[in-house]
C-alpha cells in the first residue's frame, strides 16, 4: 500500500487540503492519503514536529510524510526532502526536521524549485511526492546534501535532587505533556518520595498516577502518558486552562532523601515565598 501523510497549520476551513489530495489523487488515483493534523497553530514548527514525530513510526516504511508548516522558501530555508529510518519528510529546512529526528538522515536533497511559489505544498511537495511513490530516486528530484538545519528542543535540566522541565504540548484534553520521560524520573529519583511543583510552588503532586480514575473528578494528578512522558493533566478537568499553563511552563521535581529533610525543604520555601 502506497501511503501519503498531511501535517499542516491550514485548519479545515480552506480549499487548501481538497487542493493537495486531488493533485495528488490525479497522479496516483490508488494512493493512501492519512491526515495526521490540520490544526496546528499558525508556523508553530515545535507543535508539528512534536505531533509527527510520535506519529509517523506507526505507519509503513516508505510513507511520505508532507509537513505544510511554514513552508515558504527562502535562501537559508530551502525546501528539502529527508530519508529518515526508513520514511520520507518533505518540508521546508526551517528548523522542523532537527525538532523532529534523532539522529543524522540517511539521504538529504534539496529541491530544485522555485523559490517564489506561494503554496508549495501544491506547486512543489505534491510533484516529489508523486515521484518518490512512483518509485522515482530522491536524487532526481535536487541536489544531495549533508545540512540540515539543526534546531534542537528544550530538554530538561536535572541536579542530584531535582529535575525542571517545562511544558511542551498541550493536547485538545487540555492536558499538559512535559519534557520529562520516565527513564529520567526514576534514574535521578532512584526511589525516593517526591514532589511535582507545577509552574509555582502552590501546585503540588506526590504521586504519579497509573490511570486518570485513580484521582477524583476535577483533582490535579501527574501520570506517565503512552509517549512515557510525565503528563500533568486534571480527571475530566482543563488542567492548562484553569491553571494558566502555556508552552514552556515549568514543571520541577523535588526529590527527598527523607521525610526531615523534605519537611525542611518546604521550611525554607514557605521563607523565600
């Protein structure tokens, strides 16, 4: 099965998407076309690559993902198709592909275009994509190359007896996923009790949840989400919205060696407060 993915910022509004799977569909009247999001925020390249990136090793190899996330051309921002563990991305070079991979791709081309089309995800992406399903080598369409650009996400900072992260997505729950995985929790945590302080000091959790129920309706929890990341959410509640959580809000672990010196910890921050 041949298979072509859209991630883009156009919402369903528009004659954007219709536009694309028919010139598509024109070419390859059999081929797969999956939406995996139209909804991204207007150019926010970290919420695309962040929705991608945990969706796209869930389809077949040889997918073709087109991410029409400010996608305008420019000279340091060329429009590129990437071969990454198996998958093609095409997109412009806008710091997205660094966001969204882990390591070096296995083949990079930037296309031979034009650089003055306004909707390239027509003009451009559609016609390599086309060529890719045909079977086509991504050599013929541009010119190989090693750059990429390499923008890279926040990660979260850690010492002996904490860990600070921060926010990095906020899903349509309204829950709030952090840059804070399991493996990092229980390596700096090694067992010890522990407070989460979300964005202040006023919200506090002392347990990771194993499912949303285990807390009552409308309590603030903490839980280890399917990506494995710690996800500060509210059962049946909008945890970001009565909070005021945003992207980048932080979340800090505070871990204990013992019940004394946790009670002295809090000791020092009700003074600081």
């Amino acid at each position: 099965m041949s298979l072509i993915t859209l991630t883009t910022d156009w919402s369903s509004d528009d004659f954007y998407v219709s536009a694309v799977k028919g010139k598509i569909l024109s070419k390859l009247p059999d081929v797969s076309i999956v939406d995996i999001n139209h909804h991204i925020q207007r150019f926010n390249i970290a919420q695309a690559a962040f929705v991608l990136r945990h969706s796209y090793l869930n389809f077949p190899k040889a997918t073709v993902h087109l991410i029409g996330v400010n996608s305008e051309s420019t000279e340091k921002n060329p429009h590129i198709v990437i071969l990454y563990n198996g998958h093609y991305f095409i997109g412009a070079d806008n710091g997205i592909f660094g966001l969204l991979i882990d390591s070096k791709p296995d083949e990079i081309v930037k296309l031979v275009s034009n650089d003055n089309c306004t909707f390239p995800e027509l003009s451009v992406f559609t016609d390599a994509a086309v060529h890719l399903i045909k079977g086509g080598k991504m050599s013929e369409l541009g010119i190989n190359t090693d750059y990429y650009y390499k923008k890279t996400s926040m990660l979260a900072t850690i010492d002996s007896n904490a860990i600070t992260g921060s926010i990095i997505y906020i899903d349509s729950y309204m829950n709030a996923i952090t840059n804070i995985s399991r493996e990092l929790f229980e390596r700096v945590g090694n067992g010890r009790s522990f407070e989460i302080l979300v964005q202040t000091n006023h919200y506090k959790i002392n347990k990771i949840n194993k499912m949303y129920y285990e807390s009552s309706v409308g309590e603030l929890l903490a839980i280890f989400n399917s990506l494995d990341l710690i996800e500060i959410a509210m059962n049946k509640g909008n945890v970001a919205e009565l909070l005021g959580l945003n992207l980048n809000s932080v979340v800090r672990i505070k871990f204990f060696d013992s019940n004394n010196q946790k009670g002295s910890l809090d000791l020092l921050s009700n003074f600081v407060k």
